[in-house]
C-alpha cells in the first residue's frame, strides 16, 4: 500500500495538479505528499509561463475532503496569494494535516529580487485559519 508519495521536481503544472487533487479526493492511504519544486501554478523557478491558480485551487478543495493526508509539501511553486487563499481556506476544515510546506512560493506577490505586486491577503486569510485550525503542528513560509 503506498503511503508516501514523491513528485518533487518533475515540471508538474496546474493541470496535473488538478489530476492529483482528484485522486486525492477519494484517497484512503496516503499519508505523504511532496509536489515541491513544481509549477502548480504556471510558473518555473524564474516566474516564467503565465500564473494559473486553478491546480493550487484543485488540491486544496481536495483537502477539504480528504481525511488521511498528514504530511504536504508544496513548496517552491509560486503559489502566491490566490493559491495561499486557497490553502488557507482547506486549512479551515482539514482535520488532519499535520505538516504543510509552503516556503518560498511568493505568498506576498513578490518574488525573491522584489518584483511583483505586493498582497497581504494570501497571508492574512493563512493566519485567519490559523485560529481555527486545531491539528496543523508545523508549517514552513
């Protein structure tokens, strides 16, 4: 049975984030994910492609529903704001996992050299669930 899953680094974009997120929507076994190093969301290391939030968006309605997954790693795939929005809003009703990478994914809008247009909102709406969340122990930004 196949209770860790390592997808790191394979160029994975939002439309096969929206294929994992289906399948873990009727998921009973895997506990561990790692999707880091991706583009869920359009983009690659360097922000190039053009942004999508419909993958981040996928997985997190996925965990709302999923009841097994502990361990997530999504980080590095310039998530920013919109896609924090959507963790943050899983994270309101998800009441198992434990451990969530999401560093260094722009959750601000702006990129490691400052570019970009700057939104508290993504991080906001993380810390709003924060206070409801009872099961998250480690999160990484």
């Amino acid at each position: 049975v196949l209770t860790h899953l390592d997808l790191g680094h394979n160029g994975i974009r939002h439309q096969g984030a929206a294929a994992i997120a289906e399948a873990l929507r009727g998921n009973e076994v895997l506990t561990e994910l790692n999707l880091g190093s991706n583009q869920l969301c359009g983009l690659d290391h360097y922000g190039s492609g053009t942004y999508s939030a419909a993958g981040i968006t996928a997985l997190a309605e996925a965990l709302k529903v999923n009841g097994v997954l502990t361990h997530l790693d999504l980080g590095h795939n310039g998530i920013r704001h919109q896609g924090a929005a959507a963790i943050a809003e899983a994270l309101r009703g998800n009441e198992v996992l434990t451990e969530l990478n999401l560093g260094s994914n722009q959750l601000c809008g702006l990129d490691h050299y400052g570019s970009g247009t700057y939104s508290a909102a993504g991080i906001t709406a993380l810390a709003e669930a924060l206070k409801v969340n009872g099961v998250l122990t480690h999160l990484d930004l």
